[in-house]
C-alpha cells in the first residue's frame, strides 16, 4: 500500500486512466465484432456503412496511445480484406 500523499494520489490517478483504457478498447473490439458479425452474415450494406466507423474508432485507439499502430494496421488490414471478399 501506498505511503505518502503522492503515492496514494498517484495510485487514483492510475486507476482513473486504467478504468478509461480498458473503456476505449471494449469500445473498439465492439465495434470490430459488430463488423465480423455482419460480415459472416453477409449483410453487404450494414458492413459498407459500419467500416469507416470502425476504421475511426481503431485509429483513435492508436492516438490515445491504447493500440499501437501496427495492431491497428493489422486489424484493419483484415477487415479490409473480409470487406473486398464480401463485395465479390
């Protein structure tokens, strides 16, 4: 347990930014899973207009520093390719 004043206010300080992280990236893996989802289900319009939102909600992750970038290249790389075999 922490000691001094600092420790114990750092501690809350990193139990805030820990609540907001894990808030991003279930954020993030909702919205691919959604994707996935209608994807497998082959719902050609939904998935079109959900892509760019997920692409948004990845890249954002990437800038609050929550998803390094080449994860977020590599998931969105792969809905990208799910995407291009759903339009054929």
């Amino acid at each position: 347990m922490s000691n001094t004043s600092s420790a114990k206010k750092e501690c809350r300080k990193s139990a805030r930014r820990k609540a907001v992280n894990v808030n991003t990236k279930s954020r993030v893996k909702t919205f691919v899973r959604k994707l996935l989802t209608l994807i497998t289900e082959n719902k050609k319009q939904e998935a079109t207009e959900l892509f760019p939102i997920v692409q948004s909600e990845v890249m954002k992750a990437v800038s609050k520093r929550i998803l390094k970038l080449n994860t977020a290249s590599r998931k969105i790389s792969l809905l990208s390719n799910k995407m291009k075999a759903l339009q054929q």
